[in-house]
C-alpha cells in the first residue's frame, strides 16, 4: 500500500515544495520569528537575573562577573532585589506576549497555508479524467485532502517553529554556559553521547510504530467508507457480527501499533531525565568543589542549575518533533504525487469550436480500458442531426462506452470521434461536455435542495426554467406536495427520496440544461411501469429538437427510435428499426424474445 512508504525524515526538495504555501505570508512568518527570538532571549535572561542575584546581594562575591545593567542597580540589598524582581517580570510578561502572537500567527499562517493547498487538491481532483478513479480507490483520495494535510497542518502550525524554537534555545543556553563556564560546560555535556544514543534508539522504535499506526490507519479509513456506502447490504444479508469481527481485527493492528509508540515514549522520556539528572548530579559535584575552593561563585552554580533544565527540555523536544516532521514528509510525498498527476484527458491548446448542430460519426473506433482488451472493435457509423438512436446489446457489449467516449472521459486508441465532422479531440472539453446531457441509471443527487440539484450551479438557469422543466417532467405534481418546494432540502445521496424522483429529478435537470445532445443511460430501468408511464410523454419532449442516443432497456423507448443500434462484442452487428429488425430475425430478434416480449405484453396488460 502507499500508506506504507514512510520516506526519508527529511527531504529537502519536498520541504522546499511546502515553503511555496507559506510565501503569501511571508509578513506574518516573519513577525512570528522575530517574537520567537524574543521569547529565547528572555528564556536565557532568567538564569542571569539569578546569578546577579546571588552574587551581588544574597552571598555577595566580589569577583563575580559582571552584567550589562548591574551598574544600573541599587547597593542596597533590598532596592537591588526589588530592581532585578522588577525586570524578571517584565521578562516574564514579554515572554508571555511574544509566545501568544507567535502562536497565533504560526497558527493563522498555517491554516492558511493549508486552506490554500485543499483548495488546490480538489481543484486538481476536479480535472483529473475518469480513468484515475478507476485507478485508485476513493477513500485513499479523501484521505490526502484530509488526513495528509492535517499533518502537514501540524508541521507549519507547531512542528516547524518548534523545531526553529527549539534549535535557538539550544545555541543560546551553550552561548550563556560557555560565557559563565566553559569547565562546567563541558561536564554538563559529558551525557550526551549518551542522550544521543537514546534518541537514536527511539526514532527507530518511533518509525517502526509510525509505519503500523499509518498503514493501520488507512486500513480503518478503507474499511469504514467500505461498509457504511454498503451498509444496506450489510444489513440485508446480516452482516453486521461479521464486519464488527472484521473491524475488530483492523481496529487491533492501529491499537497494538500504537502501544508500541506510547511504550517508546514511555521509557523515552524517563531516559533523558534520569540523563539530565546525572548531569546536575555531576555539576552540582565539580561546582561545589569549585565554590569550596573559591575558583567558582555559588550564583554561577545556581545559573548552570537552571540552564541544565533549559538544556535537556528542547532535545526532549526536538526528538519528538522528529515523528511529526516524518509524518509530514512521507504525507506531502503523496500529496504531491497527487498533484503531480496529469490528467491523461485534456484540451488542446488550439481548440476548434464545436459545430452547432452537427452529425455524430464514430469512424473505426477501437477502445480498451486497459491493454488490448477491447471493448470496441472498428466500431462505425453516423447519427445524423435531430436522429433518437436506440442502443442495445448484451451486458458488456460496449453500450455505456461509447456515451463515456462521446464525452471523452476517456481517449480511444485507434480511429476517430467526429461531431460536425471536427474530432472531439480538438474541442476543448468544456464546451464539448456542455452540448450534451447525461441521465444515467443510478441518478446522483448533491446535498443541497431540489433547485440546487437541477440548476447544478449554472446560473443562467432561472427559477421559471426550473419550475417548467419540472412541470415538463411530471415531477411538479411532487415538488408542489413538498413542504418547502423547490426549496426542499436535500440529504447526502439524495436520502429520503425514492428511485423514481430521483430518475424525474435527473430527468428535470437534463431538460433545464436545454442539450444539445442527450444520453439516456439506461434511465428508466430502474423505475417502475407506473413511474415509467409517467416519463415516457417526457422522454418525447427530451428528444424533440435533438439528436438523441438512448442504451435502452425498456421496449417502449426502443420502439420510439429512429434507428436502433444492436451492439455484440464491441461491435455493430445490426441497425434498423423495430420492425425491420425483427423482420430479419437476427440478434435483435433474440433480444426482443428473450427481454422485450414480456415488457410489452405487460405494457400492453
């Protein structure tokens, strides 16, 4: 799976590719790192303040180093105290002000950042053709517009700066210690090869946990989107017991994958602390053995006490940031893969208008989803202008391809599509798609309202031409029972409303859209005989006044075409109306023996 490639910890050229979201706020990401310097700075101020403390006024020492402003402090012990208590807290509020608005704008930039990069994703979702999503699982797509950027949200947000923050207090500590000390210095440092080896040992364990706990991840995201789109299945054939045991075993493995990381933290942390402890065990030895023998003051040794803590805490930090900027790393690996996906259906870049009201031609089509098994086979023939074909076949003959070829969302491989005699690979695809109207067998309908699903964001559709085009249908006998009309919401799926209104709704917004071109795909299978009845004056007003292409399923549209196309094994093998092709007796004739006849005696019952 590609949840389970974790990449490198970091990677220069993705994390350069990232940077790019956060350029348009440049401003605020400068500001935040200037308040971060002042919050390092301060963190330094602390021990200093004590040290000067300790040695000018508590046990006062007459070769202490001095600061910059101690000669700006009182003699008097108690004066000078209340001075340095004074500049302590301003210190301390200065921090507080500068964490806040750090925070803040690494926060505001960061969601920003990530606004930006969603936007862009679904965009890109939007433009890719249909062979993609045949390619790649849906819950995988939702999942980088989601989950990945919520880590890469975590890495700008907090990640990031804390690293930054994390590395500037690091310097800043070994700056003030070598200053007051290089000899305690280097004994407080002693412990680190150590420290590091810890560290070494838990990014490993960390990593390993980190792989499971993603793979594990995308199997429950998988699984849940799975069974809750199923879940009417699920349910019929009483499934739940099975699917719960099954999810059980998933939910185990990112259970069990995440112990393992709490077990890494677990004796992580308690490592360093017991380490840091050794070391101010070990500074509190060779500092009091200095103090004893008057070559140290006892304001340094206090200093070096708390800039031992200062020391350890960003390493602890820093090694935690460690998963996150992993994470981050292997999700803009595939977020970017995503994005760097081109799609294979596009528009030329000189485009050829799309002829008005032009002839169909499909001229030695050759097609196959994938390699050479081909589904088309030197397919020919002509729809003329105004002409309602009829296409029917077995299942697998080829039908429902040539709608998904006419609208290129997908690209043949041998011969030529014309409409108007210009080949649809020349016309750019918007205004290819928008000559035509589709209404498919399983009607989608958005959450929204009735109108919004009709209209289906084209604003040059009026309320006038909604409500005619559902009156055109026969559906406005049903909007006008509604509470709220064409105002009546709508839930995910279109939830509450039966196959038939939905079908008349598709119906609606086929008519409102005012085609040029039609596709009726299997639209009327679904529906009932009295539903059927219903739709079937509205199919005439569809087809009038366009050139009309119908893969049927029902006798009564096939009977109303102009011409019916028989489709077997990718191929044309009749054409010609009812009559003439019973009269030859063919395989339009064992269709209509074994599907058609029965339809029409209930037709006609």
């Amino acid at each position: 799976m590609e949840e389970e490639v974790i990449g490198k910890a970091y990677d220069g050229r993705l994390m350069r590719r990232l940077l790019t979201y956060m350029r348009p706020y440049k401003a605020p990401v400068a500001i935040s790192l200037l308040f971060m310097l002042g919050s390092s700075a301060v963190q330094i101020l602390g021990p200093l303040l004590t040290k000067l403390t300790i040695d000018k006024y508590l046990v006062p020492n007459a070769h202490a180093g001095r600061l910059p402003f101690d000669s700006w402090l009182s003699a008097n012990p108690w004066t000078g105290i209340g001075q340095i208590s004074a500049i302590y807290l301003g210190a301390i509020l200065f921090g507080f002000v500068s964490d806040f608005f750090q925070t803040y704008l690494m926060q505001w930039t960061g969601q920003r950042a990530m606004f930006d990069l969603r936007r862009q994703l679904m965009e890109h979702l939007q433009r890719l053709d249909i062979a993609y999503y045949d390619r790649n699982p849906v819950g995988r797509l939702i999942t980088r517009v989601t989950t990945d950027v919520d880590v890469l949200n975590d890495l700008f947000a907090s990640g990031l700066v804390t690293i930054i923050g994390d590395v500037m207090m690091l310097f800043f500590v070994l700056i003030a210690m070598f200053r007051l000390s290089p000899g305690l210095s280097l004994v407080l440092l002693t412990v680190m090869p150590v420290v590091v080896l810890v560290t070494i040992a838990f990014r490993r364990a960390v990593a390993n946990s980190y792989r499971r706990i993603r793979v594990a991840v995308a199997k429950i995201n998988s699984y849940i989107q799975e069974h809750i789109t199923g879940i009417v299945v699920v349910q019929l054939f009483n499934r739940e017991r099975g699917s719960k045991d099954e999810f059980e075993k998933v939910n185990r493995e990112h259970m069990i994958a995440f112990k393992d990381s709490i077990n890494a933290y677990g004796w992580f942390y308690p490592a360093v602390e017991f380490l840091s402890m050794l070391a101010l065990a070990m500074l509190l030895s060779y500092g009091g053995w200095r103090v004893l023998s008057g070559a140290m003051t006892i304001g340094v040794v206090v200093a070096f006490f708390q800039y031992g803590l200062r020391f350890f805490r960003p390493i602890q930090d820093l090694s935690d940031k460690y998963n996150v900027l992993q994470g981050a790393m292997a999700a803009s690996e595939r977020i970017f893969k995503l994005l760097d996906t081109q799609p294979g259906v596009v528009s030329p870049e000189t485009t050829v208008p799309t002829p008005p009201d032009g002839a169909i031609e499909f001229d030695g089509v050759w097609f196959a989803y994938k390699d050479e098994d081909w589904v088309l086979r030197d397919l020919s023939f002509r729809i003329e202008p105004g002409e309602t074909i009829a296409v029917v076949g077995h299942t697998g003959a080829g039908k429902t391809t040539l709608s998904n070829l006419l609208l290129r969302f997908y690209d043949i491989q041998q011969g030529s599509i014309r409409i108007g005699g210009v080949d649809i690979r020349r016309m750019n695809l918007q205004e290819l798609r928008r000559n035509f109207a589709v209404v498919l067998q399983d009607s989608y309908l958005f959450t929204g309202t009735l109108a919004s699903n009709i209209r289906l964001g084209t604003d040059r559709i009026s309320d006038d031409t909604i409500e005619r085009s559902a009156e055109q249908v026969n559906l406005i006998d049903y909007v006008r029972t509604l509470p709220e009309g064409f105002d009546q919401p709508v839930r995910e799926r279109g939830q509450g409303y039966s196959t038939g209104q939905k079908q008349l709704i598709s119906f609606a917004r086929a008519l409102a859209h005012d085609p040029k071109y039609l596709i009726l795909d299997e639209a009327t299978s679904s529906v009932d005989t009295e539903t059927e009845l219903r739709v079937r004056e509205a199919l005439g007003r569809l087809v009038t006044g366009r050139t009309s292409i119908v893969i049927a399923h029902r006798l009564s549209t096939i009977q109303r075409a102009d011409r019916i196309f028989v489709m077997h094994k990718g191929r044309l093998r009749e054409s010609g109306t009812h009559q003439e092709l019973l009269a030859a007796r063919g395989i339009y004739w064992k269709l209509y023996q074994l599907q058609y006849k029965e339809q029409e005696f209930a037709a006609a019952g």
